[in-house]
C-alpha cells in the first residue's frame, strides 16, 4: 500500500470521526485533505471523488436515522428531487470554472461553515408537520425554491451540503433540528450522487481513492460515535475545535487558489 492510499485512509477516518463527534461537517474537510495530504494534483478530480464518498456515507446515515424514523419523507423527497435538478446544474457550472478559482471559492465556502457551526442550534419548531396535499400549496414552493438553490451550491462544489440543506428544511418547513438533520441526510446523498455521476461522466473521479476515503470513513465514523457518547459534556468544545480548524484551512486554501490565480 502506498503512502497515498494510507493518507488517503487517514483523510478517510477524520471526515468519519468529524461526523461521528460531531455530527456533520465533514465532508467540507474532504476536498482540502484530498488536495493538501493525499496530493491529488486537480481541484475537480478532489471535488468528484470526494462526493462519492460524501454520497455514500450520508446513506448509511439515512437509513439509521430512517430506522429511528427521524426521518419526514414527503418533505425530504421533494427537498432532494429539486436539489438533484440544481446539483447536476451547479456540478457542470463548476467544471466550467478555472480550478483555482474554484479552490478559491470553496476557501469562502469553508469560512462560513465554520462560522455557521459557531450559531447555538433551536430545537424548536413544529414536530407534526407533514406534506400532503392540504399542505403542499404552503410547503411545496419552499421545499423546491430551497431544494434548487441548495443544490446548485452543492453541485458547483461538490459537498454535500448538509449545513444549507438543514436551514433550508428548517426554513421551508418549520421541522425541528432532530427531523431537518436525519431528512437532510436523504438529500445529501443524492446531491452527492448527481454530483459524483456528473464529475464520473468526465472521468474526474479517482476511484481507487473514493473507495479507500469511503472505507476510512466507515472506521472513523464507528469510533466517533463511541467517542461522541464518551464526550457528550464537551461536544459543544468540539464544535468550537472543529469551526476552528475549518476556518482556518478555509483561509489557507482560499489564499493559495488567489496567489495561484495571480500567477
């Protein structure tokens, strides 16, 4: 095994037990370590095998949240059909856009999730909202207008998403936290996928890379959620730690993809 497929496994086990502590925000780490520790030399090809993995990982995590029926489907269907529509969009805008200005771009995007896991998250909201059809002419506008647009950013950037698409339910729906996080995970997986397939079809996916980052995953995931229950006092430390670090690389990779364009 190489010094690039165990980096890549490392890279594999962070996003995982970032997920598994905190519970989300992992996937914006995956394009950076695939660039920076593993060395892969295209922004685009970091950008596509990434959400292959990002794709994957958010199924595994909708069907354990479909199992504590988390989960509002109707909303959640509606919110990921329209997102599919605009990440296939925003997927082939972003291979349009210079790679280092896009590695640019996604520094910006890295900054402001970090500072969007810093807001103290309401779980407030309606528990027993649902789509149907008495409903639908007050929720459907929101879910697609939503959808659309979280997609399109999505798509564009390869990420899954899950700190616009969470708002973006909690905005369209009035759903609380608990509900908007596990039905989110349905669109983060299909966002990723429209992504992936998008970026495969230009074979931009590395995938023996995918699949290692995928398997690191999975052993990070398992041990960050042993560690999350060990830690639970402190999760609100981590959090911290962890917009930390993302802003901060979100500086560093922004800074480079500006002096490369200068150049």
């Amino acid at each position: 095994m190489s010094v690039a497929d165990l980096a890549t496994l490392f890279s594999g086990g962070l996003i995982g037990l970032t997920l598994g502590v905190i519970g989300g925000g992992g996937s914006i780490l995956a394009v950076p370590l695939l660039l920076y520790v593993v060395g892969v030399n295209s922004t685009h090809i970091a950008i596509g095998t990434s959400a292959v993995a990002v794709a994957a990982n958010a199924a595994v995590g909708a069907l354990f949240h479909a199992r504590a029926h988390t989960v509002k489907w109707p909303c959640a269907l509606v919110f990921a059909a329209a997102g599919v529509t605009g990440a296939f969009i925003g997927a082939a805008v972003g291979k349009a856009v210079n790679g280092q200005l896009l590695l640019a771009l996604f520094g910006v995007v890295m900054v402001v999730v970090g500072l969007s896991t810093l807001r103290k998250k309401s779980d407030s909201g309606d528990p027993d909202v649902h789509l149907d059809t008495q409903s639908a002419r007050r929720l459907m506008p929101s879910l697609v207008g939503f959808g659309l647009g979280v997609g399109s950013l999505s798509g564009f950037f390869g990420i899954g998403g899950g700190f616009l698409i969470v708002p973006g339910l909690i905005s369209a729906t009035n759903m609380p936290i608990l509900f908007a996080v596990g039905s989110s995970l349905v669109s983060v997986a299909a966002f990723g996928s429209a992504t992936a397939f998008s970026y495969a079809q230009s074979g931009l996916v590395d995938w023996h890379l995918a699949a290692l980052l995928l398997s690191g995953g999975v052993v990070g995931a398992l041990a960050g959620s042993v560690l999350s229950r060990k830690l639970a006092a402190r999760k609100r430390m981590l959090t911290y730690v962890f917009a930390a670090v993302v802003i901060l690389v979100g500086i560093y990779v922004t800074y480079q993809g500006v002096i490369a364009l200068a150049n």
